[in-house]
C-alpha cells in the first residue's frame, strides 16, 4: 500500500479534475505488484451535492475498454490454434462486404472497416442482431492501408468469437477471463449499485440524463459495466498478471504498434496494437485503452514498470487519459519503485562475445546485460538485444534485428571466428579476411 502523504496527494489532484472538469461523480485507482495500492471516489452520482456517494462496488459503463476483453478471447482462440490471425474474417464468418478483412486488421483498427453502424446512432438505441447488423457494413479503405478506429469491427470479432466457440462472445468473456479473474462486478448490462449516466450542459452547471439500453451486436464495441476493482484487477492483468490465462508473449505481443493513428501536422504519439491503444508520451510508453458511452468515461493505462491507473466517470464527454497519466507520475515521483541492487552473476563463457566488433568499417560494441548480448546502443541505427536460443544461436529482439538469427562462427580451435547475424558479418577487425567476407576481402589502400 502507499504512505497517508501520498494518498492524500493523489486524492487532492483526484480532486481538482473533477472540480475543473465538472465530473459529477469519480472513481480513480491505481496497481502496483499485481494488487490494486490506491482507490478513491469523489463527487455524487446524481451530479448533486446531497446526491448519494459513489463506492468501490459502484459500477460505471467501461465503453470500449471492452474491446480489450474481447481481443484476448480472441488471442486465446489463436493460441489454442483455432484461428490464425492472417485468417480472412469470411473463413469464419461468411456472406458480408468487410469478409476480406484479417482477424489481425480488425483487431487492429486496421481494415479500414467503417466507424459506425449505417443505422441510427447505436449507442443510443437497443440493438439487433448480427444478421441485422451485417447486412449494412462495409469497406471505407483498403485493409493495411491506414488506422481507421471501427466500432463496427469489434461487433464483427465478437461475431467471430461466437461463431468458432458456438456460445455467444460474452458468455465467452466471462466463462474464460471475468470469472477466473474474479471479475464478479463486470456485467453486461448495469447490476446492483451503478451510476446514472448524465451529460453536463457545456455553458451551465446542468446535467442532462443519458439513455441506456442492450447495444446488440454492437455490444462487443463497448457495453460492459465494471468498478473500480474488477477494472484494477483487469489493468494488473495488462501489467502481466495474466494466472495462465495468456502467455507473456502472447500479451506482448498485443502490445506492439500495428498501425499509427496518423493525426496531419502532428507527431506520431498513438498507435494501435492487438486490441490496446499505445501512447508514446515524451518519450515513456503506455498501453491500455479508453471508453466513452453516453453518460460515461473510462481510462486503463499502464506502463512500463508495471504500473497502472482506471479511471471512471459518470459523464459524456471530457478528457480522461491526461488524469491516468498524471496520477501515475505523481505516484512515481512520490513512491518509487525500489531499485534493484547489481550483483556480479554474469557468465563468464560468453566473455568471447563481448567488445568490439565491425559490419565493414561500421564499429559495434558487444556487452552480455542479463540475459541478452547487447550489440550497440538500443534504439540507435541497428542496435538490438539477442536472447540465447542454443549453443552459439542467438536470437534479436530489436529494431531491424528483431526475429532474425546470430549465429556464433567458431574456429577448429574453439575460439570465436565472427559473428552471422542474418548473414551479415561482423569481425574483429574492419574486413578481416579470415572472416569468410562475401565477396572476397581487398588490402587497404
């Protein structure tokens, strides 16, 4: 847990956003080492000052933090080898103009499939079925051609889901990840003790009340209700704590860019990966996903160190995600993480690894960090990491080297000739010619 200092931080910064930004109630948590380490709520529900208070047992609408339950039942589906994600979306679910579509592209914002329903605005009125929706969705771009965000594609995987487990999605969610996870709060529709949904006039303090109803087929794009701890329970998921029900590399996987949300004069600063939103703020990365429904915004966040904040509110329309990252600033700033202490526990038989190397007359620095082989500085030209997979075999991690092998040349005698990394050759010595050089070596001149 955090210090009383702290807590009383965090809340105070709780408090002046839902002051400045008229919230009429507000719920804040934040995870740390797999446990939810802080919550708050603030306002009232009714938007009143003798309105009732929100609790942590208070559901709010999560709007398209949804999708993200979604895409891992999806995940899980590829991984179970039921679906690969270079699949058509029509091998699965035929008789519909977006069937070209890859399960990769949809999950990604990718497809270029429209935005919205081509019927009435659907998140304010009830919804039908997948027939009914289908027969009015189509193809706005060509699929991988750019990000283009498509609530319309999040019914289709939820149509997906349906389709290859023979149940419908939601009874997929909750069976495979809410109820394992202990999720107990999170519902499709509004159970037990939840908010109103309210709008507030944008020139007067006046609250407008927000309709509510099943979104059909639609509800894949964005209907779940949670609290704040069934939703801090689903963010130390995203941190790792995924209790076998996804693997590490799976989750990573999902947390990688697969299309850049293009904005005209502005820098790169949000991607789209396999379900997660990505933020790239000032350089520090962030992956989760917002929500917003009539009456409701929502915000899952968390980072690199393994922290995260949620976010709920009971209103249609302002900014959440600056909140998410300023409490998760202020809890570094106040309570950081513990720094791990250096021990010399390096193995010495990969000392003939290290030191410099040369791609021709480029020069490289080799160092053994953990369990990687370091080449160059990451995130400079084509640095990258190298895991071990076997006796000199070496796989990267990064940047232009990301998937491709090194291999480890060795002489009759055993020591090392020059290292093959995706057949380049890198030497000793610029060109030596007792590196096996494509091409043949000429004297320097």
């Amino acid at each position: 847990m955090i210090s009383d200092s702290t807590a009383a931080r965090l809340r105070h910064l709780l408090a002046e956003v839902q002051r400045d930004q008229r919230l009429p109630s507000v719920g804040a948590g934040l995870v740390r080492g797999g446990k939810l380490i802080w919550s708050e709520q603030l306002g009232t529900l009714s938007g009143r000052a003798d309105g009732p208070t929100p609790t942590p047992d208070t559901q709010y609408r999560i709007g398209s933090i949804t999708k993200t339950l979604v895409a891992v039942a999806v995940m899980q589906l590829r991984d179970a080898g039921r679906i690969d994600l270079d699949d058509r979306f029509e091998d699965y679910v035929p008789g519909t103009r977006i069937g070209r579509a890859t399960i990769a592209q949809l999950l990604c914002h990718g497809a270029g499939v429209q935005a919205e329903t081509s019927g009435p605005w659907w998140e304010r009125t009830p919804g039908g079925d997948w027939a009914a929706l289908a027969e009015g969705i189509d193809i706005r771009f060509r699929g991988g051609r750019r990000h283009h965000y498509s609530n319309v594609g999040y019914a289709a995987l939820g149509a997906l889901l349906a389709h290859c487990r023979e149940q419908p999605w939601h009874e997929v969610v909750r069976g495979d990840l809410l109820e394992p996870l202990g999720m107990t709060r999170t519902t499709l529709r509004p159970n037990g003790n939840h908010a109103p949904g309210l709008a507030v006039h944008p020139y007067a303090d006046l609250l407008h009340p927000e309709p509510e109803h099943d979104a059909g087929a639609m509800a894949a794009a964005g209907q779940y209700w949670s609290t704040i701890p069934d939703l801090g329970r689903w963010a130390t998921f995203l941190t790792g704590e995924t209790v076998g029900l996804l693997s590490a590399d799976t989750l990573a996987e999902m947390c990688e860019p697969q299309v850049v949300v293009d904005l005209p004069g502005q820098p790169w600063t949000t991607a789209h990966g396999l379900g997660f939103q990505l933020w790239n703020v000032d350089g520090r990365r962030y992956r989760g996903h917002g929500g917003s429904m009539p009456g409701f915004l929502a915000m899952l966040v968390t980072d690199d160190d393994g922290d995260g904040c949620v976010l709920m509110a009971n209103t249609t329309s302002g900014p959440l995600a600056p909140l998410a990252f300023s409490l998760l600033d202020l809890l570094g700033e106040l309570e950081p993480l513990p720094v791990q202490p250096w021990s010399a526990d390096g193995d010495a038989g990969q000392l003939d690894l290290v030191g410099t190397w040369h791609w021709g007359p480029s020069i490289m620095v080799a160092r053994i960090v953990g369990p990687h082989l370091v080449l160059g500085e990451p995130g400079v030209g084509r640095a990258s990491r190298f895991v071990r997979t076997g006796d000199d075999a070496w796989i990267g991690l990064d940047s232009y080297y990301a998937g491709e092998p090194l291999r480890v040349i060795r002489r009759s005698d055993g020591t090392v000739s020059h290292l093959d990394i995706a057949s380049f050759r890198f030497t000793r010595t610029p060109y030596d010619p007792h590196g096996d050089i494509p091409g043949g070596v000429a004297e320097w001149a």
